[in-house]
C-alpha cells in the first residue's frame, strides 16, 4: 500500500505553515512550482518539481488524494541547483479525482497545486476486477483493428447485489493514449457471485493495445438475489468463413426456476486459453419462452472474430434473465 491517512507530516507542515507565514518577502527566499502533472493515472509514474532560493534548502511534499489519504515515500529533499524534485509510482488502487500536492521548503509558506488522477475501478464500487483480457486483430480490410474483451467482476459482499453496474473500458496505447471506449450495462451482480462480462470494440488504427482501463460505477446495493438460470455443454465453435477464429459459443440454457417463464435472456462470454488467461469474450441472445424445467440451444456469435481458435480454451457465461409468472 503506497498510501496512508495523514500523522505527523500533516501536523509538521501546518507548523512550518505557521513559522513561515511572513516568510519571503524581502528575504530572499522564493518557492514556485516548476512542474506538476495536469493528470496522474493509476499504475503509472508521477513527478513535482518546485524552483526555490536559496539553493540547498531543505522541501517536504505531501500528495493528498480525492479520499484524503496520503502519498508514502516521497520524503525530505534538498534542492540542488534551485530544484527541488520527487517522483513516485501511483499505486494501481490510487483513489481517482482530484488530488493535491502541497510543498513545504524551509521557512516559506506551504505551496499548493492541484491536478486530477484518472483511471483504473471507481472507488465507490465495491466490485472488484477479478481478471481481464483481450485479443486484437488487424482489420482484413482498412487501416482499424477489432478487440475482443472480457472482464470479471466480482462482488465480495455477502448479503448484497451490486445493481445498476455500468463498466466503462478504455483501450490504452503504449503511450498511455485512449484510442477507443466500450460502455456496458449490467442489471446485477449478485452476492458473493462474479459476473462474466464480454464484449467487442472496433478501433480506428492498428497501433496495439497495451492495457485495458476498466471504471466500474454502481448505482445501490440492495438484498435480491435473484434466480440465474443454468448453461450446460458449453462449445467454443470456428467461424464458418475464416475457422482461424472463433465464431460461435454454442450450448444450452436450462430453465431451473420453479414457477416462472423465461421468456428471454442476454448471454455475456469469457473466453480463456489454456493457462487460465483471459483472451476475449463476446455475447448472444436467447428468445426462445422457456416454461419451468425446459431448456433450450443457444448460440452467441457477437465479439469473438477477434480471438484466435487456437487459443480459446475455455468460456465462463453470465446470464442476465428476464421471467414472467405463469
């Protein structure tokens, strides 16, 4: 863990505050930011720096998050040849908002500035991202590509489903640049359960994606736990036009309810390879009205052109269903 709540730094600086409130008019002494970030992003390096006279006096920074927890590591430094500078790596859970970074140097007034952290999980969801994955594949036709993703959710409450998800994802270059966004909408996550979410982007160039950047904001957890019906003899199938591909998971979808028709259902795939990694995913659609203890064929073909058939090993499917009392 990289950051803590605020101690004794906190009250060191407001007592620097206090000693140096009149400090550098007239004194020689001056303290400007030279750089600070317009935006940090989870996971990646940071830096401040701050111009100071005299040369050789002694900065403290504190970097303050949107929550109010605090920066660890950065410590005391001295500025050489007028620059004082620190640098640190954001942790991947590094709360996202408006952050501030605060200088303190010898006996001049605290510094203020503030920037913004961007990416990774929302910090009010409880969902955790248990796994993600994705394969991309040139266009056969054109200068864009297309992406097959998949991304596990998991809610660890006990007694609570997650409702109202929306799961934003970011398709991040080597350059840290967002060159697409796919927005997803889940009705719930049940207690204790993770929900597969698969899905597809086309993008604009070919350049390789690096990273998925994946925002998960829930609306209200409630006590539900609603009924999900069963998926069995699962099959990963070629695409009929290019069998290098993945075209189709085909398999069959029980109606276990009791008393209730499902009258229909929306399929979200996690494909695996061999080692157990995430390489894409995909969706599909069951129309067919499904009275208690009848079943069903599906198959989904939506997002999956982008996985190679070679290595799709394995899929994990969440159902999202809708009932009707008989």
């Amino acid at each position: 863990m990289l950051f803590t709540r605020p101690l004794a730094w906190a009250a060191a600086g407001i007592a620097s505050l206090a000693l140096g409130a009149g400090a550098g008019a007239g004194t020689g002494w001056t303290v400007r930011f030279n750089f600070v970030p317009a935006r940090a992003y989870q996971g990646q390096p940071a830096a401040v720096t701050v111009v100071v006279k005299p040369t050789g006096t002694q900065c403290n920074l504190l970097i303050r998050y949107a929550d109010g927890t605090i920066q660890q590591g950065l410590g005391s430094v001295r500025a050489t040849t007028g620059l004082a500078k620190w640098s640190w790596t954001l942790a991947a859970t590094a709360p996202v908002g408006p952050a501030r970074a605060s200088v303190v140097c010898g006996k001049l007034p605290t510094r203020n500035r503030m920037f913004t952290v961007v990416g990774g999980t929302v910090a009010h969801s409880k969902l955790t991202i248990a796994g993600k994955g994705w394969s991309q594949r040139p266009d056969p036709y054109g200068p864009g590509s297309s992406v097959s993703y998949g991304i596990q959710l998991h809610n660890p409450s006990s007694s609570e489903d997650a409702q109202n998800v929306t799961v934003l994802v970011n398709f991040v270059d080597g350059g840290n640049h967002v060159m697409q966004t796919a927005t997803s909408r889940i009705p719930d996550v049940g207690a204790g359960t993770t929900f597969n979410l698969g899905g597809a982007a086309s993008l604009p160039g070919q350049t390789a994606v690096a990273k998925l950047e994946v925002v998960v904001q829930t609306q209200q957890y409630a006590k539900s736990a609603p009924h999900v019906p069963a998926t069995e003899n699962v099959v990963i199938g070629p695409s009929q036009f290019d069998p290098k591909w993945v075209g189709e998971i085909d398999g069959t979808i029980v109606n276990d309810d009791a008393t209730k028709v499902l009258t229909n259902a929306q399929l979200s795939v996690v494909l695996f390879d061999a080692t157990g990694a995430i390489v894409g995913g995909g969706t599909g659609y069951v129309f067919a009205a499904l009275p208690p203890g009848t079943r069903a064929f599906f198959s989904a073909t939506t997002g999956f052109s982008s996985v190679g058939i070679d290595r799709a090993s394995t899929a994990a499917i969440s159902v999202e269903p809708t009932y009707a009392t008989q």
